[in-house]
C-alpha cells in the first residue's frame, strides 16, 4: 500500500506539472485558497509533497490494491504550512514525506506517508468554495493504517506479458483504469507488477473503466519505444517496413504493420464485491508518431493532416445514409491501413450538396459520417480513435450549381488528428 500511494503522487506530478497547465483559465480565477499546517504527533511535517482527493471520486488510497490519482499536488514549507488553490469542493488530504528538491520516480527507501484524520478512524473532509480563502490552521495526520473506513468495490486481476502470442511475464508493469479510454489522465492506477507479471486492481462498481498498461511512469504520455499495452488489443513489435504488392489508400502503401490489433479496447465492470480474473494485457513498443506523419504526408496522394481528404468510391443510396456494397473494397484498404497505424486518431466528416433544406443535409452528413465509422469499427478499428461529424452542406468542394458539383460535394472525408 506505500508503494501504491507513491506511484500516485509521482504519477499526478508529472502528469501536472503545473496547475495552470491541467485547469484552464476561466477557472483558475474562480478558485478558493486553502491553508494549513500538516502535523504529525504534534510536531510540524517539514518540506512534504500534498496530495488533494476530491471526495466526490471516493476514498483515497488507505487500502491496498487501488490507487487514485490526486486531483492537486502541492508541497509544505520547513513549518508545515501550505496555500493551495482549490476548485470547489471538498477534499481528503494525504501527505508524502519526500525531499522537495529530490527527483521525482519510483518510491524509495524510508519514504513514508500519512492522511489528514477527523478522529481516530475518520478520514477528514476540507471543504474549499470559489473566491474564498480558508485557513484550517494545524492538521493533524496519521498513519494510513489507522482508519477503517471502506466503500465498494469488484476487482480484476491478470497478467501483463510481453507481445502478442507470448505468454512471457512482464514485471514491473503498472496497470492504469480510465473511464474515458483516450482521456490521458487515469482514474485509478495498480501497484507494479512483480517479476510474474500479475497484477490486482480495485475499481468502484457502477463504472465502465478502460485498462492501459505501462512500463514505468515517465511522464504524461508515452513516448516512442516505451512499452504500452491495453486490454482487449493485442499487439506485436514493429516489422519494419518493405513493399507490398497491393498497399493500402495512398499514404499507406509500402509499409508493413507497425503493430497488429486482433481486436479493439475492451470494457471492464462489475458488481460490488466481484471479482473479474483472467485479463491479458500484451506490451508493444509505441511507434514514433511524428515519424509515421511524416512518412504519410511524404506520400503520393496521402490524405492531408490538416485539411482533410475525400474518401474515394464511398458511395450511399440516393438520400439514405446505408453505404453501398461497392464501397467496401476501398473501406477494407483503410481498415488494413488504419489497423497498422493504431496510434493514429481520425475524424470522419460527413458532407451533402445543397439540394434539400439545411436541417435534413445537416443529419444526413452526420448519419453519412457515422455509417463509415461503423463499419471501420465493425472490421476491428479502435472505435474510440474515430469521431464522426457533419457539416451538412457548409462546406462544398465544388459547384453545387453543376450535376458534377453536387456528386464530388456529397462526401465523406478522413482527416489524421494530430
């Protein structure tokens, strides 16, 4: 349970490393100050990392088998004392004893920590709201293992493992719960795997949670070459590149798979008290993305990042968004492309010429714009890289006055989101 609370607040601090930079502006202004002293058996806490959680997200992290990710980190001077901002709300408050100027990473030796109490088991809530300032004078502060207070939970456990079709363990893996699978802030996170690759995470019920592995804890985002891993994707390492006899749409061709997903990110949740065992995660290396870029928009004919680029030989009925069967051929090739590149996020926008009232072009470019991510989906493209919209008649290519105007107006186009 230490080492989970520290995974915590190094995680939190490299993922803000500073306020300004999580909470935009508008609110940053309206949030209260909050200020106090962190004691422990009477005597000040000096020079410790604070950790803020948001009561409304559940306990923090005084069991084992779970960890919350603070909503604020801050650090006490040499007396305790602190002066935070705070949106509004209400907060437990949990104190890392760690040298201010030492570097941030895996926990070590002689690091202890502790919560603010409000009676003997009773974790404490400091409550904040906009444009005050509150001062909550001294804060008493006990060891994690004095409180009894519990809430409910299902558990899953598994194994992380090295590569897809490889039963391999991978240590010291740390398994990361979200809510919102591209969100890149995690809600929960597991304590590293041992040398046998298992792993145990507990998880409020009544929550639909995606699980994302990593190989060590080094800032916001993965970066090329780190191992990553998800549930319900397997994977394999990089092949390299070479040509092949029918690539895919333009941008694609010439190039083996990066890695291969089997299949896309799966949904966990359960019942209080369940337990869901048995989950395999297999570990890739993350591709270089700007190197994939720019590989794509060297290309003959590649689509364009910024501006977008029509999908060829998408057809639907007249006035209906069911695509037709002569589509597919071309849908497959991105399919093939957009499985190889699976690190890369798109946006399908939906277009109509401008024959019938605004309104019914504007649903049907979005019904249009759905309908290929559908079947994008359906072939085993990771539905939460793809968004959908449309623009209805607002953005025509061509003369919506000519018969041909019209034909290259009513389309749907496929723009890689940086």
């Amino acid at each position: 349970m230490l080492n989970m609370f520290f995974l915590v607040v190094v995680f939190a601090s490299l993922v803000f490393p500073s306020i300004s930079q999580a909470i935009p502006g508008f609110m940053l202004e309206r949030m209260g100050s909050m200020a106090g002293q962190v004691v422990y058996e009477g005597k000040p806490l000096s020079n410790v990392m604070l950790a803020f959680f948001d009561v409304a997200n559940g306990l923090p992290p005084i069991a084992g088998g779970e960890g919350r990710i603070p909503d604020l980190h801050g650090y006490a001077d040499a007396d305790g004392k602190f002066s935070v901002k705070l949106l509004q709300g209400k907060y437990y408050l949990g104190v890392l004893l760690r040298d201010p100027n030492a570097k941030l990473g895996p926990p070590r030796i002689g690091e202890v920590y502790y919560f603010a109490e409000e009676g003997i088991t009773k974790l404490r809530k400091l409550a904040i709201e906009d444009y005050k300032e509150v001062d909550y004078g001294v804060i008493n502060c006990v060891l994690p293992g004095n409180f009894q207070e519990t809430e409910d939970h299902f558990t899953v456990t598994g194994t992380v493992v090295k590569g897809a079709g490889e039963d391999e363990p991978f240590p010291q893996a740390i398994i990361m719960a979200k809510t919102v699978a591209t969100a890149m802030r995690p809600d929960y996170i597991s304590a590293e795997t041992g040398e046998d690759g298992k792993f145990t995470l507990s998880l409020p019920p009544g929550k639909t949670f995606y699980l994302m592995a990593r190989s060590a804890i080094t800032g916001a985002k993965p970066e090329p070459g780190d191992n990553i891993g998800k549930y319900g994707a397997n994977s394999i390492e990089p092949q390299g590149s070479a040509a092949t006899q029918s690539g895919p749409p333009p941008g694609a061709s010439g190039v083996k798979p990066e890695r291969i997903v089997a299949e896309e990110s799966l949904p966990v949740s359960g019942k209080n008290g369940q337990v869901i065992p048995g989950l395999i995660i297999h570990m890739y290396k993350m591709p270089d993305q700007q190197a994939i870029q720019s590989e794509i928009k060297n290309a003959a004919g590649a689509p364009d990042y910024e501006q977008g680029s029509a999908l060829n030989n998408i057809l639907f009925a007249n006035n209906s968004a069911k695509l037709m069967e002569s589509s597919f051929a071309e849908l497959d090739l991105w399919v093939k492309f957009l499985v190889s590149k699976a690190d890369i996020m798109i946006e399908l926008s939906g277009h109509t010429d401008n024959l019938g009232n605004a309104k019914h072009n504007q649903n049907l470019s979005e019904r249009r714009a759905h309908a290929v991510a559908k079947y994008l989906a359906g072939k085993g493209v990771d539905s939460a890289r793809i968004t959908a919209v449309g623009y209805g008649d607002e953005k025509p290519v061509d003369d919506n006055g000519k018969k041909e105007g019209r034909s290259k107006n009513r389309r749907v186009e496929i723009k890689f989101k940086q």
